[in-house]
C-alpha cells in the first residue's frame, strides 16, 4: 500500500511539471502531451510545421511514428471502417471533377484574350506552360487517392492584398481559394461549398493542390517597358522562382530582393520577376524594407492598440526589448477612447517607437491624396496630444503603394521620410500566431538584417498566442546573435518629426 502512495506521488510531481510546461517540449520541458508532435524549435501541436521536418521523436509523436501506429493496428473492423469511408470520399470526388470539367469551355475565351499578347510575353507564357504541365504530372503520380482539381485561372486581375477577391479586388494568393463571401483562406469554408474559382482555388482534397493562376503584366515608364509573367506576388520582400514576382511598381535585385533602389532596378535586376529601369525617386522620403546593419532586426507591430497590449508591453519590458508600433485611429480600438490612450502613453513611456498605419487602416492606394492627407493628420493630431511627438515614419495597411511615387511627395509634404515595408511576414494573421512557421520565415533570412511584420490584432487572435509568438521570436533571434532595434535605430533616422 505504502509502495502504491509512492507511485502517486510520483505521477502527480509528472503531471504537475508537464502543466507547467503546456506548449513547450524537449530537454527541460519534457514531452507533448497525448497526440501532439514536439517540433524542431520545442512547441507542441499538430501541424506540419510540428509534425514533419525537424519534429523530435522522443518528447512526441512524428509523422514517421505516426504511419508506424497505424500499420500497428490489427482490428479489422477498423479498417474497413476506414476503407468505406475512403470509398465515399473518392465518390465525391469524382463527381466534382465532372463538374470542373464543364467549367473548361471558359477557356475558349481566355485563349483568345492571350493571342493579343506580345510575342516577347507569348514565349514567356509558353514557357510557364511547360513547366506547369511537368509540376502536374509530377503530383499526379505521387498522390493516390482521387482529387478535386481546378483548371489553372487566365486572368488580368491583380493579386488581393486585402484577404478579400472579387471583381473589385481581385484574385486570390498563392493557392488560396476565394470564399462565397468574397474573403481569401485554405478552410473547407473557403475552398469548398460557394466557392468562386474566377478567383482562387477551389476543390477540397485529402492533399493539398496546386492552382497555378497565369497574369501577364506590363509595366510602363518613360524610358523602359518590361514584361513580367507572375505566377504569384511575393509577401515577404523576396523574389525569384520559388518566392514570386515584386509588387508592382518593385525591381527585383540580382540577389532576389524586392525594392525600388538603384541597387534593385540597376545591374542584375532580373526583369521576369518585376520591372527594372531608372525610378523616380522623391529627395528626403524612401521605402525600406530592411534595417542598416546585418546583425539587426526591427520587431515591429501593426494594427494596434488593443486590449492584449499591456501583457505585450510588460513581457517585452521583461525581456529588455523595445519595438516599433504602427497605430490606428480607429480600427480595432478607437484611440480616442481612455483605455487606447493609456495604452499608447505606456508604449511611448516604456521607449517604443509610435508610428503611423493611417486612421482607418485604409489602402491608401486606392483613395485620393486629400483623403490620403486626411488618413494621416486625424491620426497624427492624437499621437500628438497623448506623446507629445509627431510621426516621421509610417506603414501602408496591406503594402499597398510600395514605391509609388505620387504618394511619396504626398507623405513627404506631410514631414514624413520613411514608408516601412517588411523582410520578414510570421503571417501569425493567417497562420493563427503559428511559432513553428514563423522561425522558418527568420530562419530563411539569417544573416542578413531583418525587419518582421506582427500585428496586435487579427481574427482569432488570444492573448497566449500573442505572448507565445513574440517570446519565441525574441529568444530565436537573440540565440541567433541579431540584437532588436526600434525602427529609427533601424534605419539611422529620426522617429519624429
């Protein structure tokens, strides 16, 4: 009896150190608990990103241990279970490629929109083609079950940078399908029942698949015109065959980086993924996509304030951190309210740097220059009053207006001198706040100086996943020798104006 009180003892001490650790694992922390995978960078959960290149085996499951299991299981009613229904999902479909392939006579229009093209733009498109036919033969001998399969989209919307798609704003990124409702995502909500293939993807499958979409873009300037074929709009300041073609208005360098300098459009610029030429360029206000120095990274913030802000604030204080944040007026949380007050008092108080992300969150793009001035002095009029200070630095909501000149002098005219882009996106927005995904998106760019894009707010946002991610990137980045700096250490610039 006395023995068996012992052992007790024992599991409680167990369970109690694997609550503490909820969410991490590895050596310290100990393993995942029942059904999750232990990922290369010590989190527990049951993505890819956890379950697959790097997941460590011995504090949770893999999916190598995962197949394992299941070839383990003898129970024959089990599988048949499993059969049946594998049955029925093929079934359906089946029936939805029948479908899809009615859509095809859609194409007979598209062709002849293609046949106006230049011939310098024909032999880029017919070279896509090619290797697009080659990525599908490929899936298709690697997958076995049955899958919904779109025809690739022929279009000359742009890309969405809003997470809406439409007629009014346009197709949807990478292999995202376009919801019923008009909104951009991978759910069975987005992809499935509703769904508006003109726009994205579409076709729920047991793997994933690849919708290419074709857009052919000409970019005029008074001295070069250059033709670029983009299969998908890079997020992340990158460009190249596997990140995509620059923004509009963008040069991709030699190196593969998006920008509009002398550096980007000059000697090397590879002209498929973006334009290349001389750019216009307006004295004293530029757009930065990266810090200075190689060792430093920006942490920067969007689309506050909000309520998880003070537990951001005290967790950065304690770890010796200082950040930049892009503000709204009224967005998420009115600024004009007490709580958003205190909130941006603490935030100047703890040595952040306030910035600006326009009144309404709006794509500045698509308004006019006195609404553009309006978006910028309703804001600027209260982080003004509450800190005393006057933005100089600013970051379009969506990206929207990169490089584009006519926006430059309107910012300049208002005392501005940097439109703040991103190296680095954690699409925590899109991936839930996923740790995993987001140091794979560090990873790919160490060694060179880093300026990531967080937000305070997106949709399913909790605190945990806030503090979870912040933490988790601070410490990956500090173990990796790079050193956090606010944006006007960033850049060698005055903060205020």
């Amino acid at each position: 009896m006395r023995y068996i009180k012992y052992i007790l003892a024992a599991i409680a001490l167990i369970s109690s150190a694997s609550a503490a650790n909820e969410g991490k694992c590895g050596p310290g922390f100990g393993s995942c608990s029942s059904g999750q995978c232990c990922s290369q960078y010590g989190y527990c959960g049951t993505t890819n990103d956890h379950c697959g290149t790097g997941c460590k085996p011995d504090f949770g499951l893999c999916l190598s241990t995962k197949k394992t299991t299941t070839k383990t299981v003898n129970k024959k009613t089990t599988t048949k279970a499993a059969v049946t229904k594998k049955t029925t999902t093929t079934k359906a479909a089946v029936t939805k490629k029948t479908t899809t392939k009615k859509t095809t006579t859609k194409k007979t229009t598209t062709k002849a929109a293609v046949t106006k093209k230049t011939t310098t733009t024909k032999a880029v498109v017919t070279k896509k083609t090619t290797t697009t036919k080659a990525a599908i033969t490929k899936k298709t001998t690697t997958v076995k079950p049955v899958t919904t399969t779109v025809a690739p989209v022929e279009t000359k919307l742009p890309v969405s940078t809003t997470g809406m798609c439409g007629p009014d704003d346009g197709i949807c990124p990478g292999t995202s399908c376009c919801s019923q409702y008009g909104f951009c995502g991978v759910s069975d909500a987005h992809c499935g029942k509703g769904c508006q293939s003109e726009f994205g993807r579409c076709g729920i499958t047991e793997t994933k698949t690849t919708t290419i979409i074709k857009k052919t873009t000409t970019i005029k300037n008074s001295s070069t015109t250059t033709a670029a074929n983009t299969d998908k709009i890079s997020t992340n300041g990158r460009c190249g065959a596997e990140d995509g073609s620059c923004p509009a208005g963008q040069c991709c360098s030699q190196y593969g980086y998006c920008g509009s300098t002398e550096d980007h459009c000059g000697t090397g610029c590879q002209s498929e993924f973006g334009y290349c030429g001389e750019i216009e360029t307006v004295s004293g206000f530029k757009y930065y996509s990266k810090c200075i120095a190689k060792n430093q990274w920006a942490l920067t913030f969007d689309d506050g304030p909000y309520e998880y802000d003070i537990k951001l604030l005290d967790l950065l204080k304690a770890k010796g951190v200082k950040a930049t944040f892009f503000i709204n007026g009224n967005n998420v949380m009115d600024i004009r309210t007490e709580k958003a007050k205190k909130i941006i008092q603490r935030m100047n108080k703890d040595g952040h740097i306030i910035a600006s992300h326009t009144w309404s969150h709006a794509n500045i793009e698509e308004i006019s220059k006195k609404d553009l001035i309006i978006e910028m002095t309703n804001l600027e009029k209260y982080i003004s009053e509450y800190t005393g200070k006057k933005p100089a630095f600013m970051r379009p909501p969506y990206g929207a207006g990169n490089g584009k000149l006519d926006i430059a002098k309107t910012l300049k005219s208002l005392g501005y001198t940097a439109a703040c882009m991103w190296n680095v996106d954690t699409l925590d927005w899109e991936k839930s706040g996923n740790v995993d995904y987001a140091l794979g998106e560090f990873k790919k760019n160490l060694g060179k100086p880093i300026l990531s894009l967080n937000h305070n707010y997106y949709e399913d946002i909790t605190e945990e996943r806030l503090l979870k991610l912040v933490e988790a990137e601070i410490d990956y980045m500090i173990s990796n020798g790079y050193t956090p700096v606010t944006m006007d250490e960033c850049l060698g610039l005055e903060a205020y104006q």
